[in-house]
C-alpha cells in the first residue's frame, strides 16, 4: 500500500490508477489456491484468521506465514492437527530467528508473530465460564481477543450450581476496570443473565454444546434473557465471542486516541 501511495505521491500514478491498485490491493492469491485478505485489519478493525477446520497442515501454516509477514502476526483457530502444522511452520527459512510461535492446545489455536512487532494493547476484558467443560471455547475466545489487542482476565468454573464462587473473581474483574466480560456456559446457560445483572459493562454470552438433553438450550436461555446489556453469540463460537469484546476495545481506543 506504502509503495502505491509514493508512486502515487510522485506522479508515477495517476489518482485513478492509484484507486484502483488500492481497490485490488487486499487481494493476494497465493499458489492459485487461495485469497488473502491483507487489507480486512485496515477496512474492518479485525484482521484475517486462519480457520483450520478443514484445511492442510501445510495450507494452514503458508497462510499464518503469509498473513504474519504482512500484518506482523497472524492467528489460526480449530487446528486438529498442531503438531503437523508445528512441522510445516519449521520447514520454512529463518522461522525461529524472526518469529515466534504460540500454541495453545487447549484452544487449538496457532498464533505467529514477529518478534520486533508489538500488538497495542486497547484495553481490559474478562472471560468466566460455568465450568470446566467450557474451557477449550473461552481459551478461543482469549486468544481471538488478544490478536485484537486485548489484556485478558479469566475465571474458570464459577458456574450457578455454586454461585457464591462468581462474586470473588467479578469484583476483581470491576476493580481492573474491564469494558466487556464474556461469560461462556453450557447446561441452562443461565451464568451470562446472572453477570449481566451486576455488571455496568456489555456482557457477551457464548452458549456450548456441554450438557444433557437438547443442545441447544443454552443458546435460547441466554437469547430470552430478561437482563439487558447482553449479546449472545453462536454455539461454542468463542472466536466470534472474542473478536466481538476486541472491537468494542478497539472503537473505544480509537475514539479516546483521535489525534
């Protein structure tokens, strides 16, 4: 982008040309087998991700290069098979000296990152979950969040069926003054109403597939809360979640940071 806005600068483009380079710009084929979005961060606060449900170890870990050698760090979700992309990332040159490599097999998540690149932090949030059982969705959701610049506070296993186990970690939660909290939950999904009607700020609810009976019935708990101030995400979509809490931050920065 740098390169078409100096040409552009000194006349080596005219302002149409100019327009539709940047227009193209965000559009990177790779091998003939698929687009990058390099321009999403610029365009919508959120860069690409990687899902790697589905894709090739080798796929996945040429993207995460690409991406991160652009935006200096890249995040792939939903990956099977770490070791093999663990693999693939190493046959690249140089990887280890410029990069570095974070796995979180909990989340099945892959994050790449250079190591003279710093993501600016925007802010607090919080992420509690019911149980244990919701652990793998909220360390997605942590992960997604962090890519967007946030500082994570977490509290696992504060769920109803002992509530006195919530007020502990939500007043430290207050006290570090988060913007958002993401309360994940299976079962009756009914922990995000619980946080939501003692807290100030925006609750993200993210039902899970965790429970007996009909798995769906977190979600419609949470979507016929009585308690406002909550927003409801997708079945076990802790990376919606995550991305979510990021651009609230993300808007609030901005906005404080306006030159």
């Amino acid at each position: 982008m740098r390169e078409i806005l100096t040409k552009f600068r000194n006349g080596e483009l005219s302002l149409n040309e100019a327009e539709k380079k940047l227009k193209l710009f965000y559009l990177d084929e790779v091998e003939k087998l698929y687009n990058l979005d390099f321009n999403r961060k610029n365009r919508t606060g959120v860069p690409e991700v990687v899902y790697g449900k589905g894709k090739e170890t080798e796929d996945i870990a040429n993207i995460l290069f690409k991406l991160a050698e652009d935006n200096g760090t890249a995040l792939a979700t939903r990956v099977n098979d770490i070791e093999g992309v663990m693999k693939s990332l190493n046959n690249i040159k140089d990887i280890d000296k410029y990069y570095n490599i974070g796995i979180n097999n909990i989340a099945k998540t892959i994050a790449l990152t250079k190591k003279n690149y710093k993501i600016k932090s925007i802010g607090k949030i919080g992420i509690i979950t019911a149980g244990t059982s919701d652990i793998p969705v909220a360390e997605e959701a942590k992960e997604a969040a962090k890519i967007m610049g946030c500082d994570v506070l977490t509290a696992y296993d504060v769920g109803i069926a002992g509530i006195h186990r919530i007020t502990k970690p939500l007043k430290k939660m207050v006290d570090e003054d988060v913007y958002c909290i993401i309360v994940i939950a299976g079962m009756e999904g009914a922990l995000p109403s619980v946080v939501s009607s003692l807290v100030d700020v925006p609750v993200i609810g993210v039902p899970t597939s965790t429970g007996y009976g009909i798995k769906e019935t977190p979600l419609l708990t949470m979507l016929h809360s009585c308690t406002p101030g909550l927003a409801v995400v997708n079945m076990d979509n802790g990376f919606g979640a995550g991305i979510f809490a990021g651009l609230i931050g993300y808007n609030i920065y901005k906005r404080l940071n306006i030159q």
